[in-house]
C-alpha cells in the first residue's frame, strides 16, 4: 500500500514538474516571439483557437441551455415562482462551478484528445526533428500557441456558457411560471459580485492553461511506436480530468476562504 502511495505521489511530482517546466518555456518564448516568428506562430494560434474556440460554440450553447432549464425548473418546482431566488441560485451553481467546469470537460474531449494524438503523430513521423533541423525551435512554433490558444478559447466559451445558461433560464422561468424579468435579474445581481467574476475567470483561464500544457506534454512523450499515440491521448485526458477537479476544489476552498 504505501509502495502504491509513493509510486503515485512521484508521478504527480514528475508531472508538476514537467508542467511548469513546459509553462515557463512558454512564458519565455512568448517574448521571444515578439522578435521573428510571429507570422508562423499567429497562424497556428488562430487555428488552434478555431478548432476549440469556434467549432465548440455549437455544443456550449446547447449544453447551457440544457443546465440553464434543468437548474430553473428544479429551484421552482422548490421554492415555487420566487424569481430572485431563481436567479441567485442559477449564479451561485452556474457562474461558481458549472460552467467553467462543463466547458473545461468539453475542451478535454474535443481539443486534448486532439493536441496529444497530432504531437504524438508527428514525433512518430519525425516531423518534430525535421522543425528542430531547420532550425525552428517546437516549443515556439507548436506548443507555445496550442497553449495560448486553448486558453483563451476556454475564456470565451466559459463567457459564452454563462450567458446562454442564464437567458435560456430566464425563457424557461418566463414561459413556464410567469416570472418577471426585473425578479429574475435583480436575483442575478444580487448575487453577481467581484469575487464570482473573479472565480469564474480564474477557474477558466487555469484550466485551459493545464489541460492545453498537459495535453502537450503527453504528446510530445510518444515513442516511435504508432500504438502509443492512443495510449498517449488516453493518459492527456484522464491527467486534464484529475487536474481540473483537482484544481476546481482548490479555487473554491480559496474563494470560500475570502468570503469569511
């Protein structure tokens, strides 16, 4: 037992370790590419952001509009047609966990299954030390824009899930039971304050920093074999899982921690 517990903390002392290794390498090429390269690099970038930025938005909204109905109906079928309340608890479970924890659960299925197995493929291929013979540094070129990609798209859909979460709420509450607009929404700015801004930012932004540097890094740790491409993008999604619920808990005992 304690030779299991050891084994596991080790892994997960590599692992961080190889993250922020992997992080600061970015931060620095990030500089670094202000100087030359900035064409190549921005034309990754922009295609990163499309693949798991633009083509998700489709499934966010659905999936918002699903929980936004399931939340709504649930607290009437509670507390009756009380639309403050309504509104508060849609912000509370929402704005708190919800949606930057659905949409970083997407960002895993779509793009980090996708990041590891395309690292992974070019290793194989050998395209990876074909860019390094050339002269042109992969963590610049591949890396550095996957992460900074992958980031920002899951700002913009979390943004993109809250606000189609609250106004299919809103049309569930309207149609259903009546409630007016002016309940619901002084409910949802009752409870809308800096500190859950500020938490749904924070949890969105670290998510797809970790599941986008992770993703990478398992990619890039594929042999010569084509068999551990899948092994590989099986391991990126299961460590993204345990990071981001990981990380969930730790961001919320932190805010809970500013609200005594």
């Amino acid at each position: 037992m304690f030779i299991s517990v050891g084994r596991s903390a080790t892994k997960i002392m590599i692992l961080f370790y190889d993250v922020m290794t992997m992080l600061l390498s970015v931060f620095r090429n990030c500089i670094a590419v202000l100087g030359q390269g900035r064409a190549a690099v921005r034309t990754v970038l922009l295609k990163q952001v499309y693949f798991t930025g633009l083509e998700a938005v489709g499934i966010i909204v659905t999936i918002a509009v699903i929980i936004g109905t399931v939340i709504v109906v649930q607290v009437v079928s509670l507390v009756g047609s009380n639309g403050s309340l309504t509104g508060k608890i849609l912000v509370w479970m929402m704005l708190r966990e919800l949606a930057p924890l659905l949409t970083a659960l997407i960002i895993i299925s779509r793009s980090g299954t996708a990041i590891a197995a395309e690292l992974g493929t070019m290793k194989i291929n050998g395209e990876l030390d074909t860019l390094e013979m050339m002269g042109i540094p992969v963590d610049r070129y591949l890396i550095l824009p996957r992460i900074i990609g992958v980031t920002t798209s899951s700002l913009i859909l979390t943004v993109y899930f809250v606000l189609t979460a609250f106004l299919g709420g809103f049309l569930v509450a309207s149609l259903g039971w009546h409630i007016p607009f002016d309940q619901f929404f002084q409910g949802i700015l009752a409870s809308l304050g800096l500190r859950e801004i500020a938490a749904l930012f924070a949890k969105s932004a670290l998510f797809g920093l970790l599941i986008s540097t992770v993703c990478c890094r398992y990619g890039l740790k594929v042999g010569r074999s084509a068999t551990e491409v899948p092994q590989a993008a099986t391991r990126a999604v299961m460590t993204s899982l345990f990071v981001v619920f990981m990380l969930d808990g730790l961001v919320t005992f932190v805010v809970s921690l500013t609200a005594i």
